[in-house]
C-alpha cells in the first residue's frame, strides 16, 4: 500500500460540491430584516411552468429565499392532463439550463407529421395524403417533444431545490394585491396571501401574476382578457389506445367527412405502454332549435354544447373520424383524463403595471396574458418563454447590474418585457385563430358544391407557421436590447433569410458545431450561452486572425479593454476564427484569446460552416453581443468596437 502526504486548499470544497451555477454579482445591499414586515424583492404568484421557470431562474440568477417567494394554491405538481408538448427552442431553453436530459430521454419525440384526408375511394374513406417533418426550420433538436406537464413541472421544482430552501409555498391562494407605495414606496406592492387557512400580507419590490387563465394578480390590477372564442367545440383526451390505425405513433391531422381530430403520440407510462392524445372535434352536440354556427355564431350556446360533452361523446364522434379503423380504449382504466374546451383567443393589452414614479411593479406572464386553442402546441412553450425574457431583466434589474439600476431611476429595461412578449402574443394569437379555424374545416367541396379547405392549403398555411410554432423564428421589435439600423455597406451579415441562421438582433442564436482549440472538443455553440444571466461577445475573427496588425488582433485588443470596465462575469466573450492559412499555437493569436476565452475558442469551419450559417464574410468577419436569453443583441463589423461598446454601456453599469 502506498504511503503519501496529502495536502488540499482551504476552498478544496468549493471544488467537489454540484456544479450550481453561479449567481449574478450584486452592487446592491441585500433585503434588509425586519420583524414587523414579511418583505422580499419578488413574489410569483403560480407555480405552473411559467411560474416555476422564473422562480428557478431567479433562484440561479442569485436571489435567495429571503429577497424571492413563490406561492401555489395546489398542493402539488399537476398529475394529469393540460399542456404536454415542448417545442425546440423550449427544448434548447431547457438544455442550456440542463434539464434537458430526462425530456428528450422519457418523452416521445415527434419527427414526423401525417396528414390523412377524405378518399375519393369510398370505400377507403380516408387516406395518407403526405408525411411532413414536424419541424421544418433549423433547430438544435429537430422534433418535438411530448412528455406530461407534472413531470417538467416536477423536474424544474427539484432544481430549484438546489438553489433554495423553502422551493415552492404550497396550498397557498393570493386574496388581493395592490400597490400602496404610502405603506413603503421601496416595497410597494401589498399582497394578501393564504396558507391552509391561516392570511398574512407581504410586501415586495416586484409581484408577478403566472397564476393561469383566471389570474387573480390580473384581475386585481385592473387588466382583462380581449378576445374572442369560436364556436368550435373539441374534447380532448389521454389513454392507452387499441387501434389498428397505421399512424397512430405519428403525430397526424385527420380530416375525414364525419370530422377533424389530431393525434399527438405520448410518452411511455410505468406499465410499458404508450399513452396518446386524441384532440377531437365535437361537431354534433347543438340543440337543433339553437343552432347559430358560422359567423354569427352565439358564444353562449357554444358553451352550453360544450358542457354536454362526455367522455362518450368524444369517443363516438373519435370513431367516426378514424373509420375505416377502430380506435378504442385498450382496457379499462385506460383513459387518464379528459376534458372539453371552447376554442378561442384573447391577450391583455399590458403585460405589467406601474406605479407613480413609472417603475414597472407587477407583471402577468403566461396564461395569465394569453390563452388560445392547445393544437399549435404552445401554451406551456410561449408561457415559459415569457418567465426567460423577464428573468434576467429583473436580476439585472435587482442586482444593480443596469445603469438605471445604479442610479435609482425607473429601470427602462424592464418596459421591454412589455414590448417583446406582448408583440408575439398577439401573434401567437393571429396564427392560432387561423390555424385553428382552418383545422375546424372540412376538407374538400361541400355538398353544394361550394369549395371547402383543400389539403395544399392547410399544408402551406402549417409549413408556414412552422418557424413561429417551433419557437425559432420568433423576432423580437427593435428597442434598447435589439438594435438593427446598419447601413448595407457597414452590415457584415449577407443575405435575409434569417431563420436558417443569419444574425440578426431580435432572433434567437442558431447552434453550430465547432472545435475548440484547447483540446479539440468537438462542442454545440449553444452550451457556451448557458442561462446564467450573461451576456456575451461573439467575436467571429476574419481571415487575417494570425497578422499582429490585423483588424481581428485590433479588435481583439480593444475587446480586451471594454470587458474590464463591467461587473466581474457578468460578460464573457467567444471567439470563432475560419479557416486559417496556416496551424497555429496560442502564441500566434492575439494574447487576449487565451486571457479572455481560453476555453471558448473555436475552429469554425471543419465541423459546421459557421461563417456561411451566420451569413458573415471570413474576409471581413463580425462582432455581436447575444442577451443572456440567447437572443442576438447587435451586430457590427468586426472592427466596429464603438458599436458594442455603446450597446453594452446602455445596459450595463461600468464600474
């Protein structure tokens, strides 16, 4: 046996503890204590998806169970039904947060998509008419994901358990909420909350209101719902099914003559066997002396159809559309929840409330600010996307990391929730209101002879809408984090079509595959924007990379001098070089690659074509800045150092 002394450092902990990841510095003193005032910087009403991700990501991002609390009115997790399809840039959301793993590992992973229609054999009745990828625009993970709710739910709770312990505060209701800044202008926001029974006010610097479709926080602050619902009436429902069906593991649209139905293939159960959702249309519970389908219709008599809806009558009306195949339940138990619903479409005009002085004190994000029709798949997907556009802006925000922040001023950082979210809600809205409409329809002539909604048509309008029910084509409007206005001949990105690839502010950062330098890891771009509330500089060096007086060496240098002047790791920096003229060691590139990104630099050519995907010149290379949500900031010419410079001190306080 081998005799040896062993030495360890005093912070030889810190190294072998679970790689947590690090929270955001803070310039600003912590929640002061205080006996007599229940107080915290953050109160989040609803533990739903959206709810739990900012809780979660607000934990990470460094405030602690003394500055953030979120309360539920359920005991638990959900168990059954709602939402249960994630969409790849959710799937990518939750990577860079590692929870990726067990989703794409335990749930049902939808490539393809059937499309069965009327048969002109009669006998048929019904025919594959083509099979489409489901996902049809560039994605890190190209395919959907179905998996139950209560299971994401429970994976997001269990990492918040990492960063705090308290987690989610249970069976416990918010009764009213107001802003009483007389009470404490610093903490303005008064809530009235209920815990088994027992009622308690707190206080807090900011409220928000992820508490579902009949938002309590909502209706408190004065904001409503407007909209519409269509007189479409669909039951839905999970089981285990027997079916001879030969899509029945595809997600399939059915338009048949007795009706529509989509078919979303699920996850395993604990038994071996797989579950399915059957969304079908309820076209025949009308009362026939009540009857105002079509435009006119009578939103009241759609819901006193839907009320008569049972589990028998989404069955009865499932097997007609699926003739000439069965489908039925496979034993029984086997059905594990179902439901009816009213398809309609509404969003609030304000996704947050300020008070006097114009700082923004409440905000609403998820169903809370929009509910719209489950078939799209997007509910869960845009609720959780609203809590990761409105997590770093209010850490940030907190921590004292915005010039606003420093000064004490109303943060303007924090308007641009509204500006963003609110614009893809309401086109979430649009597409929902006309791929649902569409999806109602019956395909084919009518029995006048009138045309009805042919197959091509419904296609285009589902391939079309492909990059926004995939999440990776959304766009957000310019404002202070998403500045475009480069002349052509100051542009360095060619070419428009952004949604394979091109940088663009406003749109989401696509993945590459590169190589890094230091050891020759062939790595995903993405997990070097991992969601701990940084920004970064994308350097994408051009071809003069190895000439000492070189635009890639000036700028590299002039980087080296910004990055100092913010908070410690609040910015980090990537470089990509393409292919160069010669190999190289670290003492032919500039000294500040090792010193700033020693471990985040890459070959962009030998895997993916980095330099094509993001539409730069390697002659002339490019510079952006990518917000901690993944989203593209600003572009500029590889020298144009000014530009990013004024972009970051516009949201960055230097110190």
């Amino acid at each position: 046996m081998p005799v040896f002394t062993e030495y360890s450092a005093a912070s030889r902990e810190l190294r072998v503890l679970p790689s947590f990841a690090p929270p955001l510095p803070r310039l600003t003193p912590p929640v002061p204590l205080d006996s007599k005032t229940e107080r915290y910087e953050v109160v989040i009403v609803g533990a739903g998806p959206a709810g739990l991700m900012l809780d979660l990501l607000l934990a990470r991002y460094g405030l602690s169970d003394e500055s953030l609390l979120c309360v539920d009115s359920k005991p638990t997790t959900l168990k059954s039904g709602q939402a249960d399809g994630l969409q790849p840039r959710t799937l990518e959301t939750l990577k860079s947060l590692g929870l990726a793993d067990e989703i794409l590992t335990e749930g049902c992973q939808m490539w393809q998509v059937a499309f069965w229609n009327p048969s002109a054999d009669k006998e048929k009745i019904i025919e594959r008419t083509s099979i489409v990828s489901d996902v049809a625009v560039p994605a890190r993970f190209p395919h959907e994901v179905t998996i139950h709710q209560g299971r994401i739910e429970r994976i997001l709770e269990t990492d918040l358990l990492r960063y705090s312990k308290r987690g989610v505060q249970r069976n416990t209701k918010l009764i009213d909420v107001k802003i009483d800044e007389e009470g404490d202008s610093e903490y303005p926001v008064l809530a009235e909350i209920e815990t088994e029974g027992q009622r308690r006010t707190v206080r807090s610097k900011y409220l928000v209101g992820a508490d579902g479709a009949h938002s309590m926080v909502r209706r408190c602050m004065g904001l409503t719902l407007e909209g519409e619902s269509l007189d479409h009436i669909w039951g839905v429902v999970d089981l285990i099914v027997d079916t001879d069906f030969p899509d029945i593991r595809r997600r399939c649209a059915i338009h048949s003559p007795a009706g529509s139905v989509m078919v979303i293939p699920r996850e395993r159960t604990a038994t071996g066997d797989y579950l399915t959702r059957l969304y079908v249309q309820v076209p025949g519970v009308v009362d026939p002396d009540n009857d105002q389908s079509g435009d006119g219709a009578d939103v009241g008599d759609a819901r006193a159809r839907r009320s008569k809806v049972t589990e028998k009558t989404i069955f009865d009306n499932a097997a007609a559309a699926f003739k000439p195949y069965y489908i039925r339940p496979k034993s029984e138990g086997a059905v594990d929840w179902w439901a009816a619903y009213q398809i309609g479409q509404r969003v609030t005009d304000k996704f947050s409330v300020k008070d006097s002085k114009g700082v923004n004190r409440v905000f609403i994000a998820g169903d809370a600010c929009h509910t719209h029709s489950p078939k799209a798949g997007q509910g869960m997907n845009v609720s959780m996307m609203d809590s990761y556009n409105l997590a770093w802006k209010l850490a940030h925000s907190i921590h004292g990391l915005t010039p606003a922040s420093a000064n004490g001023q109303p943060d303007p950082i924090l308007d641009t929730y509204q500006a963003e979210r609110h614009t893809i809600a309401q086109e979430l809205i649009e597409f929902d209101r006309a791929f649902s409409s569409m999806f109602s329809g019956q395909i084919g002539a009518s029995e006048d002879g009138v045309g009805g909604l042919t197959h091509e048509e419904f296609l285009e309008v589902f391939s079309r809408g492909n990059g926004f029910t995939s999440g990776c084509g959304i766009e957000y409007p310019e404002n202070m984090t998403v500045v475009r206005g480069l002349d052509d001949d100051k542009n360095p990105i060619s070419g428009t079509d952004y949604l394979s690839g091109l940088l663009r502010p406003g749109r989401r950062l696509l993945n590459v595959r590169l190589i890094r330098h230091a050891d020759g890891y062939r790595r995903d771009l993405q997990d070097d924007f991992t969601s701990i509330g940084r920004f970064r500089i994308l350097c994408l060096t051009s071809t003069d990379l190895l000439d000492p007086k070189g635009t890639s060496a000036r700028t590299l240098a002039s980087l080296g001098a910004i990055i100092p002047q913010f908070p410690h790791s609040v910015l980090e920096q990537v470089v990509v070089h393409p292919k160069l003229e010669r190999d190289f060691m670290w003492n032919d590139v500039p000294s500040e690659v090792k010193k700033f990104s020693e471990m985040s630099f890459y070959s962009g050519h030998e895997l993916d074509d980095v330099y094509s995907t993001y539409g730069v010149d390697p002659a002339r290379g490019a510079l952006a800045i990518v917000r901690p949500d993944g989203y593209v900031g600003v572009v500029a010419e590889l020298g144009d150092v000014d530009r990013v410079e004024q972009y970051l001190k516009t949201l960055i306080r230097t110190i």
